[in-house]
C-alpha cells in the first residue's frame, strides 16, 4: 500500500518505513484538523532532538582532542632531551638525532659526571675536583690542576720530566744505598781479615810458597774492591739512570681524578724558563679552577693547597700568605701552608677558590715553609 503521508510504496499495514509515520495515528490526526506542516514540524523537531543527541559527544570529543594535540606537539620542545624513550614516533629523525647528541655531550662530560659523584659543598672542594694526581713510570708522583673547560693541566715540570742529574744525585745520597754499600764493605773487609790471617799463619808454617803467594794476590785484589767498591755502585747506578733516561722519552703518565677515573697521557709540553708543564687530557668539558690575581694578595690572607702529599690523596692544608719572594728574574709567593713531597703542582688557592699559584718546593731543614709560582706566568705559558 501507499503511506498517506510521504505516498511511499509500503507492504506492512501499521507504520510507514520511510518516514515512520504510524498509518491509523495519522488517519486520526487528519480527523482532528493536524495537517501536514503542523506534522513536518513536529518531525523535524524529532530529528533536531536527534542531531543534538550526537553533536553533545562530538563537541566535548573535539574539545578533548584539540587541547591534547596542542599538549603533544607544542609541549614537545620542552621534553627533556636525555629522555629517548619518550619521544614519540611523530618526532623527526632529525630531532632525535639532536636528542642523541645531546645525551652524548651529557653523558661524557666530567665536570657533571665529578658534581653528582661528588658535589662540592664550598670552593674549596670545588677546586679539589679540578685537581689531579700523576703518577710516572719511574715513580715520581706529584699533583696538578685542570684551568680550562678543554681539559687543559698545568703542573711542575720536575713531577714529569725525567731528569738524570737529579735522579743520579737523589739515588747516590739516599740511605739505602749507603746502608747497602757499607754492608757489602763490611763483608768484604771481614774476608779480607780472614785471608790475612790464613797468610800469616801458613807463611810462620811453610814460609814463602806458591800457595801463600796466591794467598797475597787474594788479599791485594780483595783491598782494590772494597776501595773501589763506591765508585762501582755509582758507575753502575748512572748507566741504570740513563737507560731509564732513554724509557723515560718514550714514557706515558697516569693521570686520575677526585672520582678514581684515569687518563693515559703521553705527550708533554715544558716551559723553557719556569718549573712549568703542561698536558690536556682526553676528556671533556672538565672542572676547573679560575685565575685569581696574585698581585691582590696581602700579607695573613687565607691560603689553602690541595694535592697527594706521600700518597694521602687529595689532602688539603690551609696557611697564610707569607710574602713576595724573589729569586734572580723569578717571582715566588712564600705560604705557611704546609707543601709536603706529592703537593707539588698543585694550586695555591684563595677562600673563593681561585687559583693563585702553582705549588712548587719547600725551604729544607724548615718547617712550613714553602713557595708557588704565580699563575700570570702560567697565563704567559698557555
């Protein structure tokens, strides 16, 4: 049958499927006087009610999604860039690439690496991470201190230069050796006074024969070595002094930080004219301590050292500065602070930690006595 209100061709007898109109509904409603746009508006209310129904969800789903794709893309700059894992996949390959380098330059650096092993709670130990310790293949020890971002150490020249006359000086002087020719001396004489006496007795005996004139050759060779027996350590020491000498050219040095990380170095530059070295260690951005200006120093100032003295690494001792000392052209600062075997190299530093001077010796045969060399002569070096 036709529906009597759209004229669409319908097979049920109850409810047109077009526009859902209920036949005997409408045959009533035609009785009464509704006509058909009273009807169409009263549909086009139902469908009104039922786009809204859909457009409520629409909405808060497009307010929803709006905010977070702003959220995503334009909050992505403030993503932290060691975080990889977190970035999402819309992210360029150029920008992870970026991020990766990033991570890299982090994850190598030795200032940051030294400040959450160990955090400096004042300037002192802040500058006791930017101060190292070095070690040579001959067994010198000594101190040094790190002055730029690049790695750049400056230390004494004597901790890593091998110097024969001083080595051969050090050696012959030492007890040891003393004590070890003396015992040798002392064995030698005592045979020498039992030959002798085998001489006599046998020459009382037998008189003059072959066997009492070897006895006597003994005896006179025995006299030559223990007179000679001195000059033979010393002859022996020097030709083990430069054989070391010749090592030494071709040596490497072992360099560590505050952390107990170490560094290989070979290659070293010396000063001509100061007790000065300098070396660069393969690492980056470093630790290091600032130049402070010698010349603003008065007499009583706070001074403090960091460095290995006899092994107990990364000792810091405190004193006062002294006084200007000079020696020929060379200026020194004269602190009280204590500058023990394996300070030397090591920084002379101010409350603020600002390194002043480059510790260098000590006056022998007294106590606390020791001088730096001002860092505007390293400044000249660099």
């Amino acid at each position: 049958m036709l529906c009597p209100a759209c004229g669409a061709e319908q097979e049920g007898a109850e409810k047109c499927e077009e526009c859902g109109v209920y036949y005997e509904k409408y045959r009533r409603q035609q009785e009464i006087g509704i006509d058909d746009s009273q009807r169409n508006r009263k549909i086009e209310r139902r469908s009104g009610r039922n786009s809204r129904g859909l457009g409520v969800p629409i909405l808060l789903l497009i307010l929803l999604v709006i905010p977070a794709y702003f959220l995503l893309f334009s909050g992505k700059e403030k993503r932290p860039d060691y975080v990889e894992s977190t970035v999402s996949d819309s992210v360029t390959s150029s920008e992870s690439l970026s991020v990766a380098k990033s991570s890299e330059v982090i994850a190598n650096s030795v200032r940051l690496r030294l400040e959450k092993s160990n955090p400096p709670r004042n300037p002192i130990e802040a500058a006791r991470n930017a101060t190292v310790f070095i070690q040579t293949d001959w067994g010198a020890q000594g101190s040094g201190f790190i002055v730029d971002k690049n790695c750049t150490v400056v230390t004494n020249k004597h901790v890593v230069e091998f110097d024969s006359e001083q080595q051969l000086a050090s050696i012959l002087s030492s007890p040891d050796l003393r004590k070890q020719v003396v015992e040798e001396q002392y064995s030698l004489m005592q045979r020498l006074a039992e030959l002798k006496t085998i001489y006599v007795e046998r020459v009382n005996m037998e008189g003059q024969n072959a066997e009492t004139d070897k006895l006597q050759k003994e005896i006179l060779s025995l006299q030559d070595e223990v007179q000679a027996l001195p000059g033979k350590y010393a002859d022996e020491i020097e030709q083990d002094v430069n054989e070391r000498a010749v090592d030494a050219s071709f040596a490497e040095y072992k360099v560590s930080l505050f952390d107990g990380s170490e560094y290989i170095v070979y290659d070293m530059q010396f000063s001509d004219d100061h007790d000065l070295a300098f070396f660069q260690l393969s690492a980056k951005d470093c630790p290091f301590i600032a130049f402070g200006d010698p010349e603003d120093l008065v007499q009583g100032n706070s001074l403090y050292t960091v460095g290995n003295p006899s092994g107990l690494s990364y000792t810091v001792t405190s004193g006062v500065f002294s006084g200007y000392r000079t020696d020929g052209d060379n200026i020194f600062l004269q602190t009280d602070a204590p500058i023990n075997p394996g300070n030397s190299g090591g920084p002379l530093i101010t409350e603020d930690g600002k390194a002043v001077g480059v510790n260098t010796f000590v006056l022998r045969e007294a106590q606390n006595i020791g001088f730096a060399i001002p860092v505007s002569v390293v400044k000249e070096e660099l």
